[in-house]
C-alpha cells in the first residue's frame, strides 16, 4: 500500500530560498499564497525572527504546505 502525499505546485526550492534571503517580509509565505500570514509576517518582522527560524525549518524537513494545505514540489 502507497502513502503518497499530493503535492501542490509551489516549488521548495523556491520557498526555501526566499524564506532564507527575504523570509523577515514573509515573502515565502506570498509565494505559497499565505497572504494574511505573510502580512503579519512584514509587520512583526518575521515575528522577530523566531517565526521565520520555525518556517525555515519546517520548509528543510518538508512539513510546510502551501494555501491549499499540499506539500511542496521537489
């Protein structure tokens, strides 16, 4: 039996990258289409960088999903 997980369209390697240069405006959260997230994200600068160290990681181990609640492509 396969446990395959659907996976949307945003790519991870795109998501990580912004998330690592731009992830204090939340940029990587426009991408995924997490648009109220990411506004809180600009304003709270990331949630002084310690919401953005949980979404890097989350994006590495492959548990941060998009708008639509998929898993990145890789």
């Amino acid at each position: 039996m396969s446990t395959m997980t659907a996976t949307g369209q945003k790519s991870w390697l795109v998501t990580t990258l912004l998330c690592f240069f731009l992830g204090m405006l939340g940029v990587h959260r426009f991408y995924v289409g997490k648009i109220g997230t990411g506004i809180l994200q600009i304003v709270t600068f990331g949630g002084l960088g310690i919401w953005v160290l949980i979404d890097f990681i989350m994006i590495l181990v492959g548990s941060f999903k998009d708008k639509q609640g998929l898993a990145l492509a890789r």
